[in-house]
C-alpha cells in the first residue's frame, strides 16, 4: 500500500441539511452541516465532503452559504461537489473555502472540463466523482451513471475512469449505486477493478455498514474511505475506527504535530 489510509466522512445535502439515503433514494434527514462537520473533525475525521446531490438534476450551483459556513469550522481538508458544471462554479466553491472540488455529471457531459479546471486550479484541487452501477454488457461489468444515479449513460466505468486520469486527475470517487446506504460493504470488485486500471488515489464510497468493511476496501486498494450513515448515527467511531484498522496491519493517516 502506497499511501496511509484517511477517513473521510460525507455530508450529503439536501435543502440546506445533511440527508442520508439507500441506494440513492428514500431521503432521510441526518443534522445540521456545520454542527456535522465540527463534530467529525473533532472526533478525527481526516478529510470531509461535501455534496449538493440535487443540484445537478435541478439545475442549480452548489449553495455558497453552506460551503463557506462549513469551511469556518472545518480543519482538515474539505472537498466540494453538486452542481459544479464550468470552471467558473468551481472557482466560486473554492472561494467559499473548500479545499477541493468534486465533479461527476457535468465532467461526463463535457470531458474538456476536467482539463479546464486542473490548468485554473491545479490537480489537487480536482477530484472526479463516478456514479457506476453494475451492468454485464459493459466490458468492466460496470456502467457509469449520471445526475445523481438517475440516467445511465451507456458508458464503462473503467474505461472512463481512464480517460479521467489522462487528464491528470489524482483522486478518483466512484460510488456504487448497488452499494450506497445498504451498509452490506463496499463494492470491493469495482475498487479493484479501478485500482489495477488507473494509478490514481481510490475514495471507496457507497456501503459502509461496519468495522471490517473499512478494512476489506482499504484491502482492495483504496486510500481513501468515506463513508456517511454509519457516522451520521454513530454506529461507528471514526478514533475506533482507526485503532480497528491499525490493528489489522494497515497504514494509518496520522496528523503530524503543528500541522
């Protein structure tokens, strides 16, 4: 394993609150996103996100008051996305004092906006997103899907995770419909598909239920875990979490002193 392994809890927005769902629907709300967010960082969170996850299918930016309220209070780094579809809304994102932006939809719609935003920002500004679904027909068995899980697109995850990276994109976000909310582990096949495929860091993302679930993902290749339900309703302590994982003989992040 290359690098230590981060803990990234996700907050998913909806109408100003952070929401939970199961496999991308059955909404239910989880708190406040600055109380989430104060909360995860001290309990040892390393990174957080942040997404707006009906801005896109509504048609609308990321709302900017949230991203800069949450910023005030956060102290690791922060990553952004929902809604971001030009150079432009990213750049507003990151004004508001996000770390990172995360696209997903509007980088599959238009693949020159992966490049556009690394030369304005720099690569470790910019993270891709990628919504997959298991699908047979694909090459991968694995079909990309945009706006939220709502519209298949035909396309394999695989492959346009490789195209993703030939723009010089350094963190790779897929989350698996089939995994996301059920708590029943990550979609490990789809992680290590992608981590003999692209040499990008993985964020495994969608199924976290328990302890060795963490463990199985960081396994399969993946650096980064986030994860949502199980922290929102504190089935899982981030502190234990890590000692869990240090115990079974993975690397963990570890801030280092004045930082």
């Amino acid at each position: 394993m290359d690098k230590p392994i981060r803990i990234m809890p996700c907050l998913d927005m909806q109408n100003g609150r952070v929401v939970k769902g199961v496999h991308f629907v059955d909404i239910r709300d989880a708190g406040d996103p600055v109380e989430c967010a104060r909360a995860y960082c001290a309990a040892g969170a390393d990174e957080l996100a942040l997404l707006d996850i009906t801005a896109t299918v509504e048609g609308r930016a990321t709302m900017l008051d949230v991203v800069s309220r949450v910023a005030d209070v956060v102290t690791v780094p922060f990553t952004v996305g929902g809604g971001i579809s030009d150079v432009k809304s990213a750049e507003l994102i990151l004004e508001a004092g996000a770390d990172k932006v995360s696209t997903s939809s509007a980088a599959f719609r238009k693949p020159e906006l992966i490049p556009d935003m690394v030369k304005a920002f720099g690569a470790d500004k910019v993270t891709v997103a990628i919504d997959v679904d298991r699908n047979p027909a694909m090459a991968s068995g694995y079909e990309v899907y945009i706006d939220g899980g709502r519209t298949a697109t035909g396309a394999d995850a695989i492959e346009w995770a490789k195209r993703v990276e030939g723009y010089g994109v350094p963190v790779i976000l897929p989350t698996s419909k089939a995994g996301d909310g059920a708590r029943t582990g990550y979609d490990l096949p789809v992680i290590r598909a992608l981590k003999q495929a692209v040499s990008a860091e993985i964020v495994a993302s969608g199924g976290a239920g328990q302890m060795a679930h963490f463990r199985e993902a960081a396994e399969a290749g993946a650096t980064i875990l986030l994860a949502a339900s199980v922290f929102h309703f504190g089935t899982i302590d981030i502190g234990e979490l890590k000692a869990y994982l240090e115990k079974q003989g993975l690397p963990v992040y570890q801030e280092k002193a004045g930082q």
